[in-house]
C-alpha cells in the first residue's frame, strides 16, 4: 500500500469502476474503489481540509485489506 498526498485532486479512470462512501470516526468521508467486480479495494481517497490524499492498494487482499 501507497499513501499519497495531492495537493489539487485525486482521479482516476472510471471505466470499470465501482465507488462505496464511508465515513470515518472523525467525520470526515472516504470513497473507495473497486475496478471490475474485485473485491479487494484498488484506492481509498479522503480529503483533509484543504488537501487530498489516497492509498493505493498493491496487492493487499483478504482480510490484509480490510
């Protein structure tokens, strides 16, 4: 896993895409996606304050996932 900061926005292609909504304890909501059907998340985006940040997923699964 990858944990980056954007200082504008995060994006990514959308074809194949799925996105689920989550909010954290603090409030603050994440977006997560998942690309064709696979269960295991591809990137968590959220957004704090003013800037973006995202963690890439690169090969976690199961429950190292979650």
């Amino acid at each position: 896993m990858t944990l980056l900061h954007y200082p504008y926005r995060f994006g990514v292609c959308g074809t194949g895409l799925e996105e689920k909504t989550m909010t954290r304890r603090d409030g603050c909501t994440a977006n997560i996606g998942y690309y064709d059907g696979n269960l295991n998340w591809f990137f968590v985006a959220f957004r704090d304050s003013s800037d973006y940040y995202a963690a890439e997923n690169h090969g976690l699964s199961g429950a190292d996932a979650e």
